[in-house]
C-alpha cells in the first residue's frame, strides 16, 4: 500500500539579478586628526594606579608613558593629570 506523497512541492521564484554598480575603492583615511592632546612629550604626569610617569609618546588621545624602567603603558589622555613642576 503505496501513499503517494500527499505535500505539495514548493519551488522557490528566482530573483533576477540587477546589475550592481562595481564598489568604489575605499581612501585611505586622512591622518589628519581632529584631536590634540593637551600633553607633550616629557611632561610628568600621575595616574591613580601607576604613579608617577612620563609621557613618552602621543598618539591622538592616548599618551605612551613609561611610569618606571620596565612599566610602559599607553593610558587615555582623560585618565591622567598633569603634574606642575
């Protein structure tokens, strides 16, 4: 007793195909920067959690800086206050 498959088939409508435009290269980003820091290289600087340091690289917002011989960190601008002479 043979039961013929009673679900119908179902095919799926192709979509035709619209021509694309070709995807523009992307530029390369500027490396002007909008943001200066208001630090400089040498400024003595302290951080809650790591001292004293000072300031050994800037890269927009985020200050290189070496707190001891072997502790380098890069540390967000806003995170440290500048230490007056």
């Amino acid at each position: 007793m043979g039961m013929a498959n009673t679900k119908k088939s179902t095919s799926r409508t192709l979509r035709t195909s619209v021509p694309r435009k070709p995807a523009k290269p992307k530029a390369p980003a500027a490396s002007v920067s909008a943001y200066v820091s208001d630090y400089k290289i040498g400024d003595h600087v302290s951080h809650p959690m790591f001292g004293n340091g000072t300031v050994t690289g800037i890269d927009d917002n985020k200050l290189t800086i070496e707190f001891s011989e072997s502790l380098t960190k890069q540390i967000i601008d806003g995170y440290v206050t500048q230490q007056r002479a």
